[in-house]
C-alpha cells in the first residue's frame, strides 16, 4: 500500500492505517519534517510515536528517497507548469524516468527483506495526496516487481 500525509487529520491518518491492516510503515522521505501545525502529526518523532501507539512499526528507507537535484527538477517542472506540489497530480515524465534510473536501479532490497520479514501489509509513505504525484507509488510498483505480490498496489488517500 502507499499513503500520502496532505489532507488527513491526525485520527483520521491513523485510523486509515488501522483500517487497512498496515503492520509496517515505511517511510520514504529524504526530508521527514513538516512545516506548519496542520500536519506537525508527520514530523518523523511524533510520526514514530503515533505508529507505536497503534503497534505499526515504523521503518526510514532513505534510499528510496529522491536526491536533492530529483526534487528540484520536478519544482522546475511544477513551476514551468503554473501547479503547487499541493494540487500536482502527477510526476513530470522526466522525474519518473530519472528515479527509476537513479533510485530504483540502484536499490538493494536485501536489507529492507529482512526488515519487513513475516509482514503482510507494508504502506510507504510520503506526503503528496495524489500517489501519482509522488515517489512512492512508482517505488511500491517497483517492490511489488522486485518481492513478488498477487495484489495490486493499494493506496490509501484521504
């Protein structure tokens, strides 16, 4: 599964999570600090703190996070294209060719194996509310090819 923090509550973040069965949270943020009160609830140690709560383990893949120079390209995009990130609703065809190229070619699954080991239902996450519009819908397709699955990709929005 994959799920995005922009327009949750707090109860109701969680309270997806829950309902969806999720057992291991993974986060996929380079950055994992959010600005503003309205979603202080994703900053990663009150974010680490709610999942423990609700007996989610919580797991940091900072390799499948967009480098700095990935992220700037899809702002030149986004702004070339007059959209906030908020209302993006999609990557730009460069950026997905980009991190599959950068990030996903390069990443070892080993290590996050071992990690999710014995979990039924994984959830990455960012913060974008439109898994199209963000990274983790393209890293959990990717998973999904490197672990094997006979379910689709599931991802919860608000």
């Amino acid at each position: 599964m994959t799920i995005g923090g922009y327009g949750f509550t707090e109860a109701a973040f969680v309270r997806a999570l829950e309902k969806a069965g999720v057992e291991t949270f993974i986060d996929v943020r380079r950055r994992r600090g959010m600005r503003g009160t309205k979603y202080s609830f994703l900053n990663s140690a009150r974010l680490q703190t709610l999942l423990l709560a609700a007996g989610i383990k919580y797991i940091h893949v900072l390799d499948l996070a967009p480098t700095a120079s990935l992220r700037d390209a899809q702002k030149k995009y986004d702004l070339a294209s007059r959209v906030t990130k908020h209302a993006r609703l999609q990557l730009s065809p460069a950026f997905v060719e980009k991190y599959r190229a950068e990030i996903l070619s390069q990443f070892d699954g080993d290590r996050l194996v071992h990690e999710i080991n014995g979990t039924e239902a994984v959830a990455l996450f960012c913060v974008e509310a439109h898994p199209a519009a963000c990274h983790r819908s393209l890293a959990a397709e990717h998973l999904v090819g490197l672990f094997g699955s006979d379910q689709p990709v599931e991802h919860l929005t608000a």
